[in-house]
C-alpha cells in the first residue's frame, strides 16, 4: 500500500472522512480498514461492524475483497492468528454489509413491534410499488371526477388531466406523507417568505452564475491586452472588477446596470486604440454574447406577484391530491403486507427518532445483543442523500466524530441528483470532522499517465464551493488545481501517439465539398444543420475511425498476462449522456463490421420481441383486443401473412376475433394461412384456459415452448441477444409472482405501462465484458468500470428539458410552473424568454439549472476517468460555432479544439497533455453511395394507411376491381412458360445460401477493387442483408474471399482501366429450342470485366466446390454465366466470348475457371446438367 492509503488506515484519530480520487484503490483500502476493526487489543466483534453500499454490486465486491484478505491472512499470516480469521471467516456472509435499504430492512425486522411493522412484510419490487401506485393514483382520480373535486377540476382545466395524472404519479413516488402533510398546511404567507428567502441567498445568485460562461470568455479575451492604449485599458479595468462580481452572483442591480452600458467599444475609436483588427473584433462579438446573455437574465430577475399568487393557490391544490393519493397508496401496500423501497430507510429514521434507546451506546458491553453497531463503513458517500445521512449520524450517537464512523467518497463523482443524491453533504461532511478527520486519496492507479495528465488539466479549476469555478473550499490552502489533482502510478505505453483524442465530425465541411453549405460568396445564411444529421454523420465518422485504428494496431496492456497486446473491439466502450439517441451510433458500427452489445438505457421493452410478447399476452388475457391479435398473428409466433390478416380480418363482421373462430371457411385464405390460424385459435384456447390457474412464469415459459417463437429467434439477426431477452422476461415474471396475489391481466398492464413509460432496464447480456463485442452504456452504467478505450461521444448534447408541471427541492418544497406561461428552453440559445415568472418557479429554474450543469461536469469527469489506455473524445457540430453543451464548453475552454493544444494556465509542474485532433468528414454523396443505400432502404418497410393496403390488396386478389389489368375473356391463355429462377434455386442450405449472397454483395462492390478494407466493404454489404448478416458470416464470408484478393487474377483485374469493371447483368431470357417449349431463365452474373484484348467478360462467384459441393449450385451457376453472356449482349457490351467462374467453395485457394463458347449451345448444355442435378437432389 502506498504511504496515502497507510495514513488512511491510521488508527486513533477518530472518525474519519476520505476524498478518494478516481482509480485511487478506494475498496481497497475500505476492505482493509474494515479487517483494521477486527483485529489487535480493540478487536470489534463481526457483527458490529458495518458496512454500507450503495448497490448490490459494490456490496459483492467489498464482500469478495474482504474475503480473499482473510484467506491471506490465514494463509501467511501469523499461526497464533489463522483461527481467528478462519472465524471471521465463517461468518462473513452474515456479517452486516450489503445497501442501504437491505441495512434498514434487516433494521426493522428485528424491532418489529417497535417499527410498528408486520414481520412478514414483503418488499416490493420496483415495478410492483409502481403497479400500486398507478391504481392508488386511478382509485383517487374516479373518487375525485365523481366528487367534482375542485382541486382537480381547476387544475384539469388549466394543465389537462394527462399532466396531472404523471404528476401525481411522480410526486406519490418521490415525497413522503410528512411532506406532503406541510406543503398542504402552509400559509400562503409563509410560503412566499420561505420563497424569497431562498431567492436571495441561492436562486437570484445562481441566475446570475449562468453568465459565467459568457464572462469567462469576455475575460479571456481581455486579460492579455496590458500594454494597450489608455482608452483601452480604461475600459479594461472597468470590465474586469464586473465581470468577477457577477460570475460569483454577488452582483446588485446597479453593477448590471453598469456593466450593461460598459461592455461595448463602440465609443472606442481610432486606429491608436487596439492592437489589431482581430482583437478588436473578437473583443466585441464576445461583449455582445454578454450582453444579449445579460438582457435575457435581467428580465427573469424581476417576479410577477399575480403568478405567483396563481402558483401558491396551484401549489395547495396540487399537494391536497397527492396526500390523498398517498394515502390510498398507503393502504394497497397495507392490504399487500408490503414496504416499498423508500419505506424502509423512512420507517427506520422513525425508529432512531422514536426508540434512540435501541442503538445507544452507553449500554454495558455485556449487554449488547447484536443490534449495537460500534463501527460505521460507508462507500460511495457523495451518493447519499439527507434521509441516508441522518441514518449515520443517529447510528453514531454521541461519538459520531470519535471513531464511529469511516466513510469514503468523491463529491467529483457525485452524478445521482436525479436519486435524490446531494453532493453537498459531503462538503458538510468535510467541514464537520476535524482536519484530523479528512484524509485523501489521489493515486491513480488506474489510467496511463497521458490520460491522468490530461483529466487534471481539464477539471483544474472544476468542482469549487457554491456552484463556483474556484475549487478550493475556504478553509483549504492548497495550490490553484491540487485539490482535484491525480498523480499517476502506472507506467505509459510505448506509443508514439497520444492516448487522448479529440475526434470531430466536419459536416459543413463534407456539404460544401457537394455544393450543398453556403460559401463565402453565397450571401444567404447558412442552413440549419439538424441534431440528428449531425448525431449520425459523427457516428460514422467514428466507427470509421476505430475500424481503422483496430486494424492497423491499438496497443493497449493487458491486465491478465501482464503485457501489452494490440486492442479488440471487446476492449471499446462507448459511454453516453443518455442512451435515447444510441441509435446512429448502433447504426454505424454495425456497418463496419462491428458485434455490439448495449448495456444501458430503456432499450428492453424497446424490442421487438418483447412487443410481441406483449401482445401474445394481451390476446391471452383479452380475447378481443384486435390491436394485440394483429401483432401476435402477424408475429413469428404464429407467422401470417398480410393477405390473411387482411382476409381474417374482413370476411366476418366480428373483425380479427370472428374471422380466426371461423378460418376453416375464408376460401381466400391460402393454405399456409389457414393451418396458421387453426394453430393460433388453439394454442390461444389452450393457453387462455390455464392462465389464472398456474403461475404468470410458468404459463409464459410455456406459451414460448409451445408456440416454437424461441426456436424462431434464434434464427434471425441478433438472435442470442432476442433469446436472452425473452428469457429475462419470464425471470421478471417469476418475480411478479413471488409478490402474490396478481393475475395475467396485472402482469400485461404492467407491461403495457413500461413498454409506453421504459424504465431503466437493460438487454439481457449474452457475453461476458470481456467478450468480443463493442459495450454501449450510460456513464452512469459505467460507475465503478474501467476499459482499455473509452469513447464518449455525442459530446455536445445539450441537457434534456423535459416540460415539467411541478417540481419539489429540499428547501423550496413543491414548486409548481405557472400556468400561464409556455415553457421554456433552458438552453443559451433561447430567443423568447417571457420573464416576469413566478417567484418559486423561477427560483427552482436557477438552482436546477446550476445543480444540472454542475452534475453534466461530474458525469464528464466519470467518464474521461474510466479510461485506461486510450480516451476519445467525439461530436458532430460546426467548430467554427459556439458549443451547447457544458462538457464541451469546458473542453474548448481548456483546450484548442482544432489543434489539441491547452490554452489554460497550468500550475508550476504540471506536465502538458499531448491531444490529437482528428477532424473527419463525413462520407458524400458519390454514385456508390446511393446506390448502397438506395439497396438498403429497399429493404425498410414504409408506413401505409390501411385503406392503401386494402386497395392494394382487392386490387391484386380480385380482378372486379377497377384498374386491375384483365385477360381478354374471349382468348384462351397460353400455358405458362416454366420460370427457373437461378438466384432462388441453388441447393445450398440456409446457412451456406446467407454466406453465398453476402459474398456475392462484396464482390459486387466496385470499392473492393480500387484497394478499400475488406472488412469495411463485408461490413456495409452485412448491414444491407435481409436479415443482416451477424459477425460469423461477415468473418466466414471475408475468410472466403481473403485468399482471391491476394491471387494474380484479381491484381490483374485491379491494374485494369478505369471504368473497366461494373456491376453484374441482371434480367430474365426466353430460352426455345425450335420444336419445344419456352423455358424462362432469370439471374445475373456478379461483375462484368472489360478485358483490352476479349472485350466485356461476365464473372460469376461459386461456392459450389466445382462438385465437392452441392451439383445443382454448380449447375445454376453455370447458367448465370450463359445468361449473362445474352443479356449483356443485348445491353449493347458487344459480342461475349469469355467468361469466369470463380469457385470460392474448394478446400485450398479459389479456382477461377475461364469459360470459352458462351453461346446458344452452352445454354443448351447448361439445362441439360441443371435438370439432371435438380431430378438427383429432389426426384
């Protein structure tokens, strides 16, 4: 251990509050300090000491460190000591360590009449407690309409019932009772005195910070110019005394004033007076920003009394409902013998209130029984909130500061506020102990010295008191930076490049190569680049960067064998903001060849297999719910076509429910559709029969059993990932029955609701992290992780501004947007502002916004520090324009965004960060790009009305219709021509066939032969598959191929003219032989090769094994090659003598064969060995 974490495990120094720096070994030192307690002359007896967490991951972890400390010690300790530890041993998994909430269950069981609680009690899972309080929230509502509650009606008619109703949901779930109870009993009066209290001393000065953005950079821009004119550097002084008051919000009204008529030059005249041009105008477009932002900002200083009023009278009403939904809340969980989460951590607070006798310390030591805790382990303090933190203090008691109590924490990592985690009380923490009493941890041991180098010059002046940039507290000495400074320990790697990278998509750039931006001589503005566009043209930008990277050799070091190693995409993390937009990325990556899997987010109930369970399901519990029983029939559950839905739909006027009864009698159902539905309508009637009779798990597991919709998944795209998914859902609904007493119909409604409201839940894993694949997560899915390369794209995402009808803070309390007044964006860009608002909301605006930016500024800084080798840093915007969001306006403050280079001022014997800026364009329109995705969106299903489908449909089926194209009645039709389709007819299996078109896709791909990346090509042709091809045929197809692109003949063919190779002929031939009947050919070589010498050569790609494969392959083969020859012939390529047939299927290296005599005897020939072949394999 290094001499930082030694002096954390000092012993006599009482209580003690550690500032553990990111990869400083942390868990670490809390497992040793927690083995400290146990050991000596004051060893602690197991049971006393406790340990909290925060998640049952962290809980395991510490669990697991503990227990391989003791196995050491046991081990090479001292023999006198090993008995002792083989004890502590034995009884640790019921030593008390483990979350908050699992503490204060445990708590309350164990003084269960003093708790006032059953016992028995169950605790609710997430989704239960939210199932029962949408009923208590329904039961208050119907209970309200039909008593004409006035607090409802008047709220109704001023927001609408649809808000109201999510509004009580979230304030049923997030307040207490007790809360609710004194906003209901407030005072108008008090309340507006509470309000302006607050506005003063937190809501106007942290208003009045949100210019700090703008007045650093006026401030920057200043600061250089000392030797200047005397007009200037009078202007100077003025500004610079103003522009420091308001970014620390202790500001008057009259200082803006003053600034407002300060900050302009226009009276700055003459060509003495500035340096240069350039200064002068980046001086003044910047005062400019300032002082439109400051205009914006004094408007919503001023509060309008009478919306005020509006809100205080809106406010009462709002909390009458809640409390009445509270308590009918109450009483479901009550009638269930159920405690939701929050219950467990209030109840227990009630009891240290109510009973402190039970956890006093001055009981004798023989007295104690096990419910007296001697000493307190807390990971992850910066996470908890007030509720949390009285719990430890009551627990400590009296010696609360004298050695009860070691918590470890980060008030940088604090990124939970919408947990209801404040940082804050960590600094009060802080400030509470003695200096004795906080001790830090800066060691990295984590990241490699350029990433460490460049986190500390990035968050220098980060992360201060009150909101502030400063980040020193005011009773600390440090230097400008130490505070947040990591030291690095590990060694760098012996890379010539930058481990940090700035990677930006130019789509200005990439539109004015097309002509699309406007120019400098263009006098119209410049159009609005969309956030999508921009979102997907980075994306791209990316996965082309790291294909490259991967392929050329990333050099990471490899924590098992102890060396370095070059990197795999399983050694990639992407970490976003918010997953809502993880699409494009998912997109692009996919296009190069990538396996991903994504960890975070609401992505589960946002698949498509589980909406089809869903529906399954709902048509179980609800036979006549049409919508569900479209989408199971038309599922792979039971795989009807649109034609019988169509028909089931409208032969009975009882809809989908009558036409499946009475299928047998549709005469327009084919005969697949018609043994479909039977199997439907009776699966349906089996499954419908049983399910309130058996569990919701066990009737689910068999729905899937039975209906064979696992079996289908596996075949498709992604199948592992769908079957896993499945299988989770039936997992959750084991745990729906576990809670008792719920039927189908509550399981479906839950489901219905997550499916339209996804909570965070994850995708089912099908690998471990270190498998093969690209991990997509949220930052705060990656809290407690570390990766060899992280990427943190999207990087200039603003704050998501969700349209809020009320709020609640700490201090505040329940805070309601007026209703007069449209919501606003909260953004810097924000043209409209109304201003005038009500005191209590716009005092909640000001401290949300500050707390958020703030928490945007830790959640970047999780990020950046997960990395341990490589840290790249992406976005799609503009450079040339203003960033949004606070992590990059960080970052462009710091850093040169074009060159990489640190603009800020480091401390004496801070190294500088090497940075490399890589500004990609995105890819263009070329002739090759449209059609690769003019290929690919052939294949995505467009949205018709249903009236376009049923024209389309009559149209097609019944020749009444007008417009459909008729026989004449009075000529008898000729017999069909047979049609041999040859890309349909190959006799391969299904496995074989996907691999055989992915191959030939590549080698239709022009791009193949002017030198681009196999893997990139085999990527794009992957994506445009139906379904898309996974990795293992993107590998087995490019293993294929490997081998030919390295032969003569295709560098041959590389070497040949520009304009020399196209794509493939494609089309159909009437083939007859004087005397017979026609035989219709339809297929298509895969290129067409202009030789100088045999002019235009058709070639055709084989994985037939020229006869060690399948013969009839072989043969369609061959007659791809004939046809090609006749129908390039008649596109006018000349006379066609010479063919290739290039044989990918042998067991050593491909053999192209050189096919002379394309002529009519060929196709003779041909047919006569495709039918041999066809009457040998099928008979």
């Amino acid at each position: 251990m290094t001499d930082q974490q030694r002096g954390a495990l000092a012993r006599g120094v009482g209580s003690l509050v550690l500032s553990a720096g990111a990869g400083c070994g942390k868990t670490t030192v809390l497992a040793e300090r927690f083995l400290q307690e146990l050991e000596g002359d004051g060893a602690r007896p197991l049971c006393s000491v406790v340990a909290l967490t925060f998640t049952e991951k962290a809980a395991r972890e510490l669990r697991q460190r503990i227990r391989a400390r003791c196995r050491e010690k046991i081990e090479f300790g001292q023999a006198g000591e090993a008995a002792h530890w083989r004890t502590i041993l034995r009884g640790l998994e019921a030593a008390p360590i483990g979350t908050f909430h699992e503490f204060c269950g445990q708590m309350l069981r164990s003084h269960a009449v003093e708790s006032r609680i059953d016992p028995e009690s169950v605790i609710l899972d997430d989704s239960i407690a939210r199932a029962l309080r949408d009923q208590a929230l329904r039961i208050t509502l119907r209970a309200a309409l039909s008593d004409q509650d006035l607090d409802l009606i008047d709220l109704a008619v001023d927001y609408g019932l649809g808000q109201i109703y999510d509004t009580l949901g979230e304030l049923v779930g997030s307040t207490t009772r007790r809360d609710l109870e004194t906003w209901v009993g407030q005072s108008p009066e008090q309340v507006l005195d509470l309000w302006r209290t607050l506005w003063e001393r937190e809501g106007r000065p942290a208003l009045l910070r949100q210019l700090s953005h703008a007045v650093r950079r006026c401030r920057e821009a200043l600061l250089p110019l000392n030797s200047v004119s005397p007009k200037l550097a009078a202007r100077r002084a003025e500004l610079l005394p103003l522009l420091d008051d308001v970014e620390a919000g202790n500001c008057p009204d009259s200082r803006l004033d003053e600034l407002q008529q300060v900050a302009r030059i226009s009276d700055l005249r003459g060509k003495d007076v500035w340096p240069s041009p350039e200064i002068k105008e980046q001086i003044q477009k910047r005062l400019e920003k300032l002082r439109e932002a400051l205009a914006k900002t004094r408007r919503r200083l001023v509060w309008n009394p009478k919306l005020t009023e509006e809100e205080i009278l809106s406010r009462r009403r709002l909390a009458r409902l809640a409390l009445k939904a509270r308590h009918e809340y109450e009483r479901l969980k009550e009638d269930r013998h159920g405690l939701d989460f929050d219950d467990l951590q209030l109840r227990f607070v009630e009891l240290l209130r109510e009973h402190p006798e039970i956890f006093n310390d001055s009981r004798r030591a023989e007295d104690r029984d096990g419910s007296m805790f001697e000493f307190i382990l807390v990971d992850e303090f910066q996470d908890t909130d007030r509720l949390q933190s009285e719990i430890l203090q009551r627990l400590g008691g009296s010696e609360f500061l004298n050695g009860r109590v070691f918590v470890v924490g980060d008030f940088k990592q604090s990124i939970y506020g919408f947990r209801g985690a404040e940082p804050a009380i960590f600094r009060e923490w802080q400030e509470t102990f003695p200096a004795s009493g906080r001790r830090d941890l800066g060691e990295n041991f984590r990241s490699v010295p350029g990433v460490i180098h460049f986190v500390n010059a990035l968050y220098a002046e980060c992360f201060g008191p009150s909101g502030t940039r400063r980040n020193q507290p005011e009773d600390r000495d440090d230097p400008p930076g130490e505070l947040n400074r990591l030291a690095p320990m590990r060694d760098g790697l012996s890379n010539p490049r930058p481990v940090v990278e700035f990677l930006w998509a130019d789509l200005e750039s990439a539109r004015s190569a097309t002509g699309e931006a406007t120019g400098p001589a263009k006098k119209s503005p410049r159009p609005k680049v969309k956030v999508q566009e921009l979102r997907g043209a980075e994306a791209i930008c990316l996965a082309r960067h790291l294909r490259e990277r991967l392929d050329q050799g990333w050099t990471i070091f490899d924590r098992k064998t102890k060396r370095t190693r070059f990197a795999g995409p399983g050694d990639v993390a992407f970490l976003f903001r918010a997953m809502t937009d993880v699409g494009p990325y998912e997109s692009a990556l996919a296009r190069e060849g990538f396996d991903h899997h994504t960890v975070g987010g609401a992505a589960f109930f946002a698949q498509q297999e589980i909406h089809d369970v869903i529906n399954v399901l709902s048509v179980v519990e609800d036979p006549l719910d049409e919508v569900a029983m479209a989408g199971a029939l038309r599922s792979p559950f039971f795989s009807m076509s649109d034609n019988g839905l169509y028909w089931l739909a409208t032969s009975f006027p009882g809809g989908l429910t009558a036409g499946l009864a009475g299928s047998e009698s549709i005469e327009n159902l084919s005969p697949t559709d018609r043994r479909q539905a039977i199997r439907a309508r009776t699966l349906l009637a089996s499954w419908r029969e049983t399910k309130d009779r058996v569990p919701i798990a066990a009737l689910l597991a068999r729905i899937l059993d039975e209906s064979g919709y696992e079996a289908a998944l596996v075949c498709e795209f992604l199948g592992p990932r769908k079957l896993a998914n499945t299988r989770k859902l039936v997992s959750m609904a084991r745990g729906f029955d576990r809670q008792g007493g719920f039927l189908v119909a509550d399981f479906v409604a839950q489901l219905r609701a997550h499916r339209d409201d996804p909570p965070r839940e994850e995708q089912a894993s099908t690998s471990d992290e270190e498998g093969s694949s690209i991990r997509l997560m949220s930052i705060h899915q990656a809290k407690g992780l570390e990766f060899p390369i992280v990427v943190v794209p999207d990087l200039n995402r603003s704050s998501d501004q969700r349209n809020r009808l009320a709020a609640t803070h700490p201090e505040l309390g329940l805070v309601v947007r007026p209703s007069q007044a449209e919501p606003t964006e909260e953004d810097s860009n924000e043209e409209d502002d109304p201003g005038g608002g009500s005191l209590g909301w716009e005092t909640y605006r000001a401290i949300n916004r500050e707390q958020e930016e703030q928490e945007s500024l830790r959640l970047f800084y999780v990020a950046t520090t997960r990395a341990r080798d490589h840290l790249i840093l992406s976005a799609g915007f503009p450079l040339d324009q203003e960033p949004k969001s606070t992590a990059l306006r960080l970052l462009a403050e710091r850093f040169d965004l074009k060159t990489g280079n640190c603009r800020a001022s480091l401390p004496d014997g801070w190294p500088m960060p090497e940075v490399e800026v890589s500004i990609r364009v995105p890819p263009t329109d070329t002739e090759t790009d449209r059609e690769e995705r003019s290929s690919k969106i052939s294949h995505v299903p467009r949205k018709l009305s249903l009236d376009v489908l049923r024209e389309a449909i009559e149209r097609n089926l019944n020749p009444s219709v007008p417009g459909a194209s008729l026989p004449d009645p009075t000529r008898e039709p000729p017999p069909p021509a047979p049609l041999i389709d040859l890309n349909l007819v190959d006799g391969l299996s299904e496995r074989s066939r996907r691999i055989d078109r992915l191959v030939r896709t590549i080698v239709n791909d022009p791009r193949l032969f002017r030198g681009e990346s196999l893997s990139r090509i085999a990527a794009r042709a992957a994506a445009i598959q139906v379904p898309a091809a996974h990795g293992i045929l993107i590998r087995e197809a490019t293993r294929l191929l490997a081998p030919w692109l390295e032969s003569d003949l295709f560098q041959q063919f590389r070497r040949l003219p520009e304009g020399s190779i196209r794509r493939g002929c494609e089309g159909s031939f009437a083939w007859q032989p004087e005397g017979r009947s026609a035989t219709v050919l339809r297929g298509a070589c895969d290129l067409m090769i202009r030789d100088p010498d045999d002019g235009w050569m058709p070639l055709v790609v084989s994985l037939g094994g020229l006869g060690q494969g399948s013969p009839l392959h072989f043969a369609a083969c061959c007659l791809r090659l004939y046809l090609s020859a006749r129908i390039a012939e008649g596109l006018e390529l000349g006379p066609i003598r010479v063919g290739w047939l290039l044989d990918l299927g042998s067991r050593q290296v491909p053999h192209p064969m050189r096919i002379h005599n394309l002529g009519e005897a060929s196709i003779e020939e041909g047919l006569a060995l495709f039918h041999s072949a066809y009457e040998s394999m099928y008979g």
